[in-house]
C-alpha cells in the first residue's frame, strides 16, 4: 500500500522568497514520486519526476526536488517565487508500470505568492 | 495534438439520473485513468484500463462503471446520479512502458 502525506494545505510566501513544499511518502516497494501543479480550473501538469535515477530532480518553471530516502521525503524547492506560481500543487506516489502505474495523491498544497 | 480531452466541461444532475462522462487521447497510449477531485481530498482513483480490453477499479469505484471502447476512448458512466458523486473528473492516459500519467481538462459535475 501506498501513501503520500503533504504537510500545509495552505503556503504562502512572498514574491522572491524560498518555495518549500513538504511531500512525505510510504511505499512497500521503490517509489515513482511525482510533482503536479493544477492552476484554477486546469487540469494538472507534470513539474517534475523520480524514477530512481539522479535523486536531485530539477523540472519546469525552475522548480526542483530531492529523493531522500531515509527521510522517505520527496519536497518541492523554487528560490525565488514568482506571482505566476500561485496554484495547487500535488505529491503524488506510484507503483510501477507492471502495477498499473496507479498514483496516489496526497491532499495538495495551495501556494499562494503575496506581493 | 490535443493530448486527453474530456466531455463535457461542466454537467449538472439531478439526483438518479445517469450520464457519461467521455475521454479520448491521441497519444497512443494503453493505459487510461478515471479520478475524482475533492476540496481536502487530492485525486483519487476511480478506474483505470491497464490496456485496451481491461478495466480495474480503483480506490473508489461504487456507483461507477466504465467502458474501454477501444484504444483512444474511455468512458465513466454514472447509471443513478447522487449528491456524493459532485466532484471535479479527471481523466489521464500513459504510454506503454512509461512511468508519467497526462490530464485532461476536467469535467465539473454537480449532483442536485
């Protein structure tokens, strides 16, 4: 069984400050963790991925991610937040493709960037 | 390429209808999703279809159906519409051997 805690439902931060979204995981098997973002009344986008290669994932919009295992962790970094990164970010966990590849998402984090 | 598209953007039931939801990708992809969004909640797994002639259910599958009517088209069929079934539905596709799902746009339903 999988699981994906998101800690904060709500972040809000100031234009140019540090981004950090907590993302922490349980997986009985070696996980895929994904980022996705959802702006208002999107769909959701990847940002990011870790399949078990590099465990410093950089992705879209100058975001980045670090696999640290013995934390069973997965959070999200920007340095410097910008207005147009307002929107619900999702820390997600899958088993692998021989499983059906199903995500579980954890609850979200609604980012909002104050000027 | 339009990537996964849904229909319709926006429904509103009354309580025991029915209706269907529709997707298609044109990526090729095998493996296609049905999620719910709620407020608090994330994304949960309604079905999926591993490839085409497949379907599982998922996390919540009560009061669904699906067909997988072939590669690029997967339907979510609701046979008696309730309150609880108002939520925001995604669907998503991924490729064969590939670990990243795609969304489409959602669509908003509404179960009075």
């Amino acid at each position: 069984a999988q699981s994906v805690t998101q800690l904060g439902s709500h972040v809000s931060v100031s234009e140019g400050a540090l981004v950090l979204l907590r993302c922490n995981y349980s997986s009985s098997v070696p996980p895929y963790l994904f980022w996705y973002v959802q702006y208002p009344n999107q769909g959701l986008q990847l940002l990011l991925k870790y399949t078990s290669a590099a465990t410093l994932v950089k992705g879209i919009n100058g975001f980045e991610a670090e696999f640290k295992k013995s934390e069973t962790s997965f959070h999200l970094t920007k340095p410097s937040a910008h207005m147009s990164d307002a929107a619900e970010y999702f820390c997600a966990v899958s088993d692998r493709p021989g499983g059906g590849n199903k995500l579980t998402f954890g609850t979200g984090t609604q980012l909002k960037v104050e000027l | 390429n339009a990537g996964v598209t849904q229909t319709p953007k926006f429904q509103v039931l009354k309580t025991g209808q029915s209706m269907t939801l529709q997707c298609a990708q044109d990526m090729n992809h095998n493996s296609m999703y049905w999620y719910r969004q709620d407020p608090g909640m994330g994304l949960r797994l309604i079905y999926y279809s591993a490839s085409e002639g497949t379907t599982d259910k998922g996390e919540v599958p009560n009061g669904y159906n699906v067909s997988r009517l072939n590669k690029r088209e997967f339907s979510l069929r609701l046979e008696s519409a309730a309150p609880s079934q108002t939520s925001v539905y995604f669907c998503a596709s991924r490729g064969l051997a590939a670990d990243t799902q795609y969304f489409g746009p959602g669509t908003r339903l509404t179960v009075l």
